[in-house]
C-alpha cells in the first residue's frame, strides 16, 4: 500500500476513506463529481487579473503583488505550491519593497475552487507572514470553504499521484 504524504497529517480513518477510494478505482469519479468545473486561467495575466481581482474584493488596503505567474519549479513533492515572495530594495535613500506570488503551474488543470484556494492563501500573506490563527482566519474569510478545499486540494494531488490515469 502506498503512503498518502499529502494526507500524512490527517487522521487514520480519512487516510482509510481515501485509500479505499484509490483501491476501488472510484477517486477520480468522486472528484469529478464534487468539482467539475474547469477554469480558463491559463496565462500569466490572467492569473495576474484573478488575483488582482480578488484581493480587491477582500483586501483591499493590503499593497497589491508586482509580479504573478505560474511557476513550473514549484511542485508538491517539494512541498510547494504557492509562494509569495516579498524583496526589499534600497533605491536612492528610499526602502522599495516587490510583492510576487508564484502559483504552481499544475494549477492550470485544476478545478477552479482549488485555485481560488491557493491564491486565498497566497493572499493571505501580503497582510500575515506565518501560518497562525489570523492567518487561517484571513484564508476562511476570503474562501469559507478553505480548509475543506484544502482537504480535497490534497486528496486530488494523492490521485493525481497515485490513481489517475496517464491522460487525466
């Protein structure tokens, strides 16, 4: 039996459920089922108009990102899936600082709600730097759902690796 990494934090019977659904064949199904549509932000600047438009929404007064992009070099495996980068810069007698969110690129064929929740994350980190209590607070703001997409966001990545097909 494979190990499910993506779900090695979460209790034994959830691990259980997602395994006997990988062994059944019926993972992909449910999946399916439960988010089946698909979003047409495939470009940069698509993505870069998402984000903008979200954190417009819900943050507003938080300083807008200068750079987002899908970035091929972040991967799962790794542990990443999005980053939000912020850079200080001394220009002249003046401290600038460049926000930049970078989106793993396997985000382009993932169901819309799983990108609304990582860019809700990413988001999250323009106004707090750590994962603590504010920060899920934020997230749960911005996206209600976020720790349930969170879930299946993983289950998803565990059927990607484990149970999809070669064409999925």
């Amino acid at each position: 039996m494979p190990t499910l990494a993506y779900l090695a934090h979460y209790p034994a019977h959830l691990q259980a459920q997602v395994q006997a659904r990988l062994d059944d064949g019926s993972l992909g199904r449910i999946l399916a089922a439960r988010y089946p549509e698909r979003h047409d932000i495939q470009t940069d600047r698509q993505l870069y108009d998402y984000v903008s438009t979200l954190r417009q929404r819900y943050l507003k007064n938080a300083p807008a990102p200068d750079k987002v992009l899908y970035d091929s070099r972040q991967h799962p495996v790794q542990g990443t899936l999005g980053t939000n980068t912020r850079v200080a810069r001394v220009q002249g007698g003046k401290l600038k600082t460049k926000h930049e969110i970078r989106i793993a690129s396997l985000f382009r064929d993932a169901p819309e709600a799983f990108l609304r929740m990582i860019t809700a994350h990413e988001l999250a980190h323009l106004r707090v730097r750590d994962h603590d209590k504010a920060f899920y607070q934020l997230c749960c703001h911005m996206e209600p759902d976020y720790h349930q997409l969170e879930f299946d966001l993983r289950v998803w990545l565990t059927w990607r690796e484990l149970g999809a097909p070669a064409d999925a």
